[in-house]
C-alpha cells in the first residue's frame, strides 16, 4: 500500500517554480525611469514615461540572465513646455528621427543585493558600452500568492555629446552640462 502512495505522489503535478528562463512582468503604475542634469547652475529633472522591459533574472543564475529595456523617447517630460520642446526637437534628441533609446544587457554579474550590467544603450542611433550597477530585492508578493515581487534600483552616469545629444550651439556645456544622471526603479513580478 505504502508503495502506491509514493508512486501517486510522484505522478501528482508538482507546484511550478520560477526558474532561470521566466519572464518578469514589469508592473508599469510602481517603476520609474527619471534623469536629471544640471542646466545654468540649476538641476532640471524628467522622465520617460513609456517604456518596456523584457527581463529574465534568477541571482542564481545569471548566466542565463537577460535584459532589454525599450524606451519610447517622444514623451519625454521635464514639466516645462519650452524644455520638453527643446528635449525633443533636432538638436537634442530628435524624437521624431529617434523614437526609442534602448539598454540591452550583454552580461550581469553580482550576488547578495548588488549586480551590475554590463551592456549597451543606444541613444540617437549612436550605441555605446556601458555599466549600470543595481541593487536587487525579490520578495514573495503579499498581494498576490504564488508570485514573488522583485524591485531593482539603478543609476548611469552618461556623457550627452557621446550619443550627439546637444548639437551645433547646444554642442558646448556652458549652459547644459555634459553629465546625464538616469535613474532606474523597476517593480516587476513573476511566478514564484
């Protein structure tokens, strides 16, 4: 008897875990894509409001380990008319010829709450390396059983005139800095 209980429990279907291959959803309303940059002695700060992360991360194995992050560049905001319309005209980002940057991580590395992705970021067509180091929690999610909820914090330093962001006048950092701060919070769930 004994030995048909423990063939049934091994055809029973086991509870599915999150392994290294599934997807994160990203929960758009909790994640925030912000930069900030100093402007004549003053700091003015936006953001992207719409973009996507196609995201696969298990700290324990991070071989396996993907990131792609898609931002659509034309509704970019700093609140003020006159600097979003600078932003997104042809001397800076020229939304209209350059509708998505984008950040595809090439490998991570890490362990604890700290890694670092190592990639590349495409900003007005130019494609550069770079390294964005990130703090990573995963919890189980309390609104939702069965599901854990990861929160990644990120920050990159850029040089604008690396990507040809700031052309012909706007090509001096007299009045707009050369540094770009890009902060990354990303709420995201998936299957525990």
């Amino acid at each position: 008897m004994r030995s048909w209980f423990a063939l049934a429990a091994l055809l029973l279907p086991l509870p599915s875990l999150a392994g290294p291959q599934d997807p994160w959803t990203v929960d758009p309303k909790a994640s925030a894509l912000s930069f900030s940059v100093a402007q004549v002695g003053s700091i003015v700060s936006g953001r992207f409001p719409t973009w996507t992360g196609d995201i696969v991360l298990d700290p324990g194995s991070l071989a396996t380990a993907r990131i792609d992050i898609k931002i659509d560049t034309r509704p970019v905001s700093a609140n003020n008319r006159d600097v979003d319309s600078l932003m997104k005209g042809p001397n800076f980002l020229d939304v209209q010829k350059f509708p998505e940057a984008r950040f595809v991580a090439t490998s991570i590395s890490g362990s604890g709450d700290r890694y670092e992705a190592r990639g590349k970021l495409t900003l007005r067509g130019v494609t550069r390396d770079v390294v964005l180091p990130f703090t990573l929690a995963i919890v189980d999610d309390p609104a939702a059983p069965g599901r854990q909820r990861g929160t990644a914090r990120g920050r990159l330093i850029i040089k604008r005139l690396d990507y040809g962001v700031g052309q012909n006048e706007w090509a001096a950092t007299g009045q707009v800095a050369n540094e770009v701060t890009i902060d990354l919070n990303v709420v995201a769930g998936r299957a525990k």
